[in-house]
C-alpha cells in the first residue's frame, strides 16, 4: 500500500481521533467598537461583576487581542477561581497561545512568564517545575516548556502509562513541538525541519487515549472512529491495509473543505487492555508519490509499543542527543552539501553566544565554512557503515572547545560524530553539532571561529 491507493474523500472532520485541529488557528470575528467601548465603560465601572468581566473578555478574544483577554480572565479567576466559564476562557487563551507556537517544547521559562504573568501556583515536582494557570499547568524541565497539562478532570492513569509507542524515523530531522495531556488523552506532536505547530505540511503525532480500550475489541475501536467521522461529516471508508487483533494500519483522504487545504493521513491504531495507543502521520496538499507512501508504510509497519520506563520520556530515546547526532551524520554520509539542512540560523548563534561580539565571529566563521561546504562531497568511505558519536565532555572534543569556553554560553553541548569501519575506531571525524530549542545544527570546527 502506498498513500497514492487512498480514493476516499472525507470533509475535513475534527474529531476525538483527529490532532490536527491543534495545528489550526480559528479566524478572530468582527466586533464593533461601539460594542467593545460599551462593555469596557461596564466592566471598569463594576469589576465585582464576573458576567460583564467574562463577556468582555469572550469579545476581545473573538477580536484577535489575546493579551487583553488574557488579562481580563486572570481578574475574574482571582476573584471566582472555580467558575467554568472563567477556567474555559483560560483555556481557550492558552489554546490558541499553542497553536501560535508560543508554548511549545524547550520555549524559555522568563518567555512564558512574560506570555502569562505570575502562575497562580508554582509545584516542585521530581523533575522540575509546575506552573499553574487556572486549570492549566506548564511543566519545565531544565527552565524549558517540556509539556502541557489540562488538570481540570485529570485521573492517575492520565500519568500512569504503562506502554508507549517507539518509532524510528531514522535519518528523518524531525522535532518535538508539543507534548500535552488532558481530556483522557495524552499527546506528542513532532514537525520536520523548518515546520511548527503554527505553519506546517507534514505532522506526526503519538497519542495514547486512556481507558479507550476497556472491554473493547480492535474491530469495536476502529468502528468508533468511521463512526465519530461520519458524525462530523465524513463522507466514505478509510482504506485499510492491514488489520488484526491487536492493531490496524489504515489511511483516509480529506478534500479541501471550507477553506482548509486538503489532507492525506495515514494511521496505526494499537489496543490493550486499557488504552488505545494511535500513530498518525498528516500531511497537506496532494497525494504523496508511491515512493513516499512505501516509506512511511514501512515506518508505520516497524512501530511498536513498549514497556514505559518512567525514567525516560516517551519519544526521548529516539530523540535523545546522541541519536539525533547519528541522524544528522547519516543524513551527510553520501553528501555533505546537504549539511545546508543543518545551517545555524542567527538567531541559533545567538543562543549559544555568551557576547554580542561572539555572535558576530560565530556568524563571519559560519558563512565562510558554508562556502567550503557547498563545494564538499561525500565525507565517508563506503566501507565506513558505522557511526560513533562523542561529545559533549570536553575531553572528548577537540581542545579548541575547551578554549572558546569563555565565548559561549554555560550550557551550550557541542558533539561530533565519526565514520568508520565496522569494529574499528579510526575514521573519518566531524564535531560542532548542537542544539537548540529542540532544533539541530551543525558548524564544523566552531571552536576555530575564536581563534
């Protein structure tokens, strides 16, 4: 099967089964200044009045000024913190604040609090800090955004997974931009280089759904979810390729439908006796060649579910550093001028230099390595099928590293990688990979730019 087979035209259906309906923002709505003046001259003149605060706030926010309703539902919450149309509007704020791309994954902690303000309460939690909003918490790991959370009617077994789905993209550059949970549901979003929640054509996402699976069959899973389709206006069956008793592979066809683009997606559902575990990969815009389809039917194929060690996040082995390391190595194995994929941008430079002036040798080095780059060829032998990767002890790096020190960040982590012959150590070498913000770059010898 390839996802050029798939023939059924479904209008676009957001639905319990369908994530890409945190990738799309919603138009604002018109609304009148006279309106708008009337409701602040009412909300100033009687701040006690939670229905008037709530109003006004629901008219900005339908306006497209985000920040001032913002403002507005964090009075009302301070002064009715269990009222639900308060605790929904700061929902809908943060919401939108996701689809935007302002909270995603390793997002400072200072940007999030100058977003939105002091945290109604701060946790210590095991692996950092827990900042809540109303009904919403924004987990930090190392002062970075790692995940959200929507606390209103969140069980133990929302944070009790016992298995998670592992999948290798192999030399796929593909990032985590959010991870969340809420509702019974507990979500990964991943975007390609260059792509984010807020702008992008291709999305994969990992979902376990919590208690979906009790007392139900594969057959009874796959049924609710035509089902819930339809219910939104889908029109057809999805194209099945494979199916047993334990998981499905299916893909559906979405036609451009008011105004959205139209949509491919291809889906493994997984249950046991608990939760249904789902994979999906969506893509816009026309029909994939066959080549693309045979990929990720393959991707999709090799998927499987894990036991959960909850030591280590779901999808953190496959993106830990050192395997994206690899990834980045193999993706220049046959040709290094696809290394423009990697290219520092300014502002990457900016992140890992301690002075203004650093930046600027960081930028003249790099656009002078890019020149040599685009020239190069393949960097290893064909005989060297293996990579190792090292870093980012200093000792294992070049000694340049340990000398620019002063020019960089505290926390910035250089590796290298190595190509070589299977059992041998001695081969051809590479360093300056690093990352920020969940994104991978590469300048080779990026200690030289300080000398």
């Amino acid at each position: 099967m390839n996802l050029s087979n798939l023939t059924i035209a479904i209008c676009l259906a957001f639905s319990f089964f369908s994530p890409w309906a945190y990738g799309q923002e919603t138009s604002t709505v018109p609304v009148a200044d006279q309106e708008l003046k009337e409701l602040q001259a009412a909300a100033d003149s009687d701040p006690d009045n939670l229905s008037t605060q709530l109003k006004l706030a629901q008219r900005l926010y339908e306006r497209g000024e985000t920040q001032e309703a913002w403002q507005r539902l964090r009075g009302a919450y301070e002064k009715a913190p269990e009222d639900q149309g308060t605790l929904t509007g700061l929902q809908a704020v943060i919401d939108r604040y996701k689809r935007q791309g302002l909270l995603n994954v390793g997002v400072p902690e200072k940007q999030v609090m100058e977003l939105l303000g002091q945290p109604h309460q701060t946790r210590n939690m095991p692996w950092g800090i827990r900042h809540v909003y109303g009904m919403m918490a924004v987990d930090f790991r190392q002062e970075k955004v790692y995940e959200l959370i929507k606390l209103l009617g969140a069980t133990n077994d929302l944070f009790d997974a016992s298995l998670v789905v592992d999948i290798d993209l192999g030399v796929l550059p593909w990032h985590v931009e959010i991870r969340q949970r809420g509702d019974g549901l507990s979500t990964v979003f991943l975007f390609p280089e260059g792509e984010s929640i807020a702008k992008w054509n291709e999305m994969l996402t990992i979902e376990r759904l919590v208690g979906q699976a009790k007392g139900k069959t594969m057959k009874d899973v796959f049924a609710k979810e035509q089902e819930q389709s339809k219910a939104e206006g889908a029109v057809g069956e999805s194209f099945v390729v494979e199916q047993d008793e334990n998981t499905t592979i299916f893909g559906m066809q979405y036609p451009a439908c008011d105004g959205r683009s139209a949509m491919q997606q291809a889906v493994r559902l997984w249950i046991t006796p608990q939760d249904v575990h789902r994979l999906a990969y969506t893509r816009r815009g026309a029909v994939p060649n066959p080549s693309e389809g045979e990929k990720w039917l393959k991707i999709f194929q090799n998927a499987k579910l894990k036991p959960y060690d909850p030591s280590v996040s779901p999808t953190s082995q496959a993106f830990s550093p050192r395997n994206q390391v690899k990834n980045l190595a193999e993706a220049l194995r046959s040709d290094m001028r696809k290394a423009s994929q990697f290219k520092p941008t300014d502002e990457a430079l900016s992140a890992i230099a301690a002075t203004e002036e650093g930046k600027k040798k960081l930028q003249e080095y790099r656009d002078a390595v890019y020149k040599e780059i685009d020239k190069a060829r393949a960097p290893a032998q064909p005989n060297q099928t293996e990579i190792i990767v090292f870093g980012p002890a200093a000792e294992e790096l070049p000694g340049g590293y340990k000398d620019a020190r002063e020019h960089l960040k505290p926390d910035v982590k250089f590796y290298g990688f190595k190509y070589v012959v299977p059992s041998e150590t001695l081969g051809i070498s590479f360093d300056g990979a690093f990352e920020v913000e969940q994104k991978w770059y590469f300048l080779p010898k990026a200690h030289r730019a300080f000398r």
